[in-house]
C-alpha cells in the first residue's frame, strides 16, 4: 500500500508590497491553522514517512509545521517542481518518490493538487481551500505503479471542517 497525503499551503499574505510570488510568507490565518491542522491529523493517529514541500516560502512554512507532528525525525525534502505544479509534474515526481516510503506527504499549491487529487480518484474534488489535506491511498507497492483512477480518498479536511 501507497499514500499520499495532498496538501495545500495554508492562507498567505498578500498585502506586502514588492513581495514575489515565490516569497510570500503565510498570514495570521496561515499561522494558526497550520499547525492546528497538523494537529488535528496527528491526533487522528496520522503519520507520514517524508514530506515533499514546494520550496516556495509559504509552502515550505506550511510543511514544517506539518513535521513537527507528522514525522518529527525527518527533514522535508525542498522540490522546485512543486511550485505551482501541473498534475502532470506532480504525477513525474510521485513515481521517483524512494521505495522504503509507503506515506508521503506533498505540500504544493492550486490548481495542482486538486488536479492531482482528482486524476488519481474519482474526481469529485472540486477545490482544495488553503491549508487543506486530501489523503489518498493507493493498493500498490510501487510508486510508479500508481495510475489513474486508481486511489481511494480516505478523507479530506480543511481547517473549517476540522478545527
């Protein structure tokens, strides 16, 4: 068995003049559901193995609360092609995830994870608000064996559904 936990960033900040894009820290509202969320999930017996952020701030932010709960002993993995992903780059970096992983956790932006989500499930996810987590679970033992279609959506969540 595989898992992927999709995870959107929490709320950013845009109101800082001259700020990129790719360097927008999280909002208030970011800094307090990130690691609600990430609470929340670890008391709902959820863990990760790694955790694969985009290296945009507000992402990167987002997955080390996410560590702290889910996999304290690991350090996220910073992926440059996360940063506002297709589905199809995220689809080319799940299949070259490391083996000994069986839960791993992404941490990227809209509209790719949603996209992801519904490419590997039924499809039925229309959007992935900030800070949200759809975890997917696949009957495989490879990554590279994961297709279309072929995950079961165990649950998604969302700070104003779950905290």
């Amino acid at each position: 068995m595989k898992t992927i936990f999709f995870a959107r960033h929490a709320k950013s900040n845009w109101g800082e003049e001259g700020v990129s894009d790719f360097d927008r820290p999280i909002n208030s509202r970011g800094e307090r559901d990130a690691p609600a969320m990430a609470s929340y999930l670890e008391q709902c017996g959820y863990a990760v193995n790694q955790i694969i952020s985009s290296d945009a701030a507000r992402a990167m932010t987002t997955a080390i609360e996410y560590k702290k709960y889910l996999t304290p002993d690991n350090d996220v993995l910073s992926e440059h092609a996360l940063y506002l992903a297709s589905c199809s780059d995220i689809t080319d970096i799940i299949e070259n995830v490391s083996s000994e992983h069986s839960i791993v956790m992404m941490v990227g932006h809209n509209p790719g994870m949603a996209e992801a989500v519904n490419y590997y499930t039924d499809g039925s996810l229309y959007d992935m608000p900030t800070c949200s987590v759809a975890i997917v679970q696949f009957k495989v033992e490879s990554w590279k064996s994961i297709t279309i279609g072929s995950g079961d959506l165990l649950t998604f969540e969302y700070p104003e559904k779950s905290i």
